[in-house]
C-alpha cells in the first residue's frame, strides 16, 4: 500500500474518534473511499488488520449511513463493497444520520423540558430562559440543516467559497 493511502487511512480513523465514530469503522470508510475497485470483506479484514467480524459489524454501520453500498462483482460470489466517492453526497448522508441520531432526539427532549418547565415552580425563570435559548438555537440550526440539504451542491459550493466575501460584505469582520 503506498504510503499516502496508508497515511490517509490512518488520518481518517483517528479523525473519525475525535467525531465519535469508531475508529475501524472510520478506517474501512476510508479504504473503501481511496480504493478504485470494490473490495470483499475478507480483503478489508486483511488489509488493516482487523478481525473479520470487526469488519462485518462495520460494514453494516457504514451500510445504514448509506455512504458504502455492496455491489455484484462479476464471477464472484462473495459480497463485495464500495464507498461513495462524491464529497458532498457523502457529507450530506452524514450530516442525515447525524441529524436523525442527535438533533431530532435533543430538540424533541428540549420540546419536552421546555413544556414541563412552564408548569413547574421549582423551574427557575433564569432556567426557563435557558432552555428557550437552547431550544430556540437547536431549532435554528435544525431549519439552517433542512435548508442546506435542499440546495443543489453547485450553490453549496458556491455559499462555501464565498465565506469570507460575505463576511466582509456583511461588514462581520470587524473587531
């Protein structure tokens, strides 16, 4: 394996920790990612060295946030897998599950804080503003994600790139 694949393989696994995700999972993705073909189980498991049931359990993970899918492979009977290569569809999948597994959950239980905290005596009116302002920020970031998902990545791209313009426009960037 040349050593630019070894390293990004390495690179995305750790950086894949610091996200929350395991780190083999994060290795396979990235393998998966930079290979040109795809690769069976047996291959992965060989290739970084973990245990062939590691890699099954990961390829199931990697499966169900729709960003590696198993493709036929023509004369083999062993299930063979690919990544997604383009960038942006695999960061918006992410960001879908990410969405689905984190923020839907904090704004329904925030939803729900908010509501018992309005009957509760004992709920401080500095504790009430508190969870409106959490509540109102997850709710604003929730509609900011909807809105992003919607957008055809050329604009995407586009809104990125233009970052520090708009700041400067905007006249954000002053102390």
């Amino acid at each position: 394996m040349p050593e630019a694949v070894r390293r990004f393989i390495l690179h995305w696994g750790d950086m894949g920790q610091q996200w929350g995700v395991n780190r083999s999972i994060a290795q396979i993705h990235a393998l998966l990612y930079i290979s040109e073909a795809p690769l069976p189980a047996e291959t992965i498991s060989e290739t970084l060295g973990i245990a062939r049931s590691n890699v099954s359990n990961s390829l199931k993970e990697l499966t169900g946030y729709r960003i590696v899918r198993r493709v036929p492979v023509s004369g083999e009977r062993r299930d063979h897998f690919t990544a997604e290569t383009d960038v942006w569809e695999l960061a918006r999948r992410i960001a879908a599950v990410r969405k689905a597994r984190e923020i839907d959950p904090a704004l329904e239980t925030l939803s729900h804080c908010l509501s018992d905290a309005e009957g509760d005596a004992e709920v401080s009116d500095e504790q009430r503003r508190r969870l409106r302002e959490m509540h109102a920020f997850t709710a604003d970031m929730d509609r900011w994600y909807t809105q992003m998902q919607a957008l055809p990545v050329r604009t995407l791209t586009r809104l990125v790139r233009l970052g520090d313009r708009i700041v400067a426009l905007l006249g954000l960037n002053r102390s």
